[in-house]
C-alpha cells in the first residue's frame, strides 16, 4: 500500500513540474508532450531505483527506450497511411499497431530486455 502511495505522490509532483515546464515554453503543444511520457517516466524509473536498485532500473529504462523506438514507427506508418494512403482512422492505427508490436518485440528479442 505505501508503494502505491508513493507512486501517486512522486507521479504527480512530477507530472505536475513538467506541466508547468511545458506551460512556459512556447509553441504551447510542449505541455502535452513534456506533461506525459517523460514525467512518469522518471517517476517510474526514480521508484524502482529505490526499490530495486540501479541495474534493474538501468535494465527497465532501456525497455522505455525501445518502446519510444516502436512508437516513432507507429507514428510514421500511421501518418502514412492517413495522409497518403487516405485510410480511415480506425483501419490505420489498428495496421500500425501490428507495426508496433512487431517493432517492439524485436528491439527487445534482438537487443535484450529487461526480462
């Protein structure tokens, strides 16, 4: 119970001083970008090393990394396939999430995980 507490204390705080960060730069699109993945990011990562240590940390980030990396291939094939290949949105996320999962699984086969 202490654990879930302490990830919502340290989640919101965090998520709360990157949406701040993201409120004063301009364009204003970086406070939903840098409100997000990047906060509880490191929440996440500042937990476990606390919990686990730094190797298993160390091993969890390198899982987030290749989650980023399978999600900017997401992103390309979605864009793809909506603008230039006029798909529906549903038809289009659904085709790019095989290119994810494909995409991540191969990162984490092929360079090794956390696992």
């Amino acid at each position: 119970m202490t654990e879930y507490v302490l990830r919502f204390i340290a989640g919101g705080v965090i998520v709360s001083a990157f949406a701040i960060l993201g409120d004063m730069l301009r364009p204003k699109s970086f406070a939903g970008l840098l409100g997000a993945a990047p906060s509880v990011a490191l929440a996440t990562l500042g937990i476990a090393v606390v919990q686990h240590g730094s190797r298993y940390a160390a091993a969890e980030s390198w899982t987030m990394i290749y989650g980023a990396v399978a999600l900017a291939c997401y992103s390309v094939v979605v864009c793809h396939l909506l603008m230039r290949f006029r798909f529906a949105a549903l038809p289009a996320t659904v085709l790019a999430f095989a290119v994810w999962l494909v995409a991540a699984f191969a990162l984490l086969a092929g360079l090794g995980g956390a696992a």
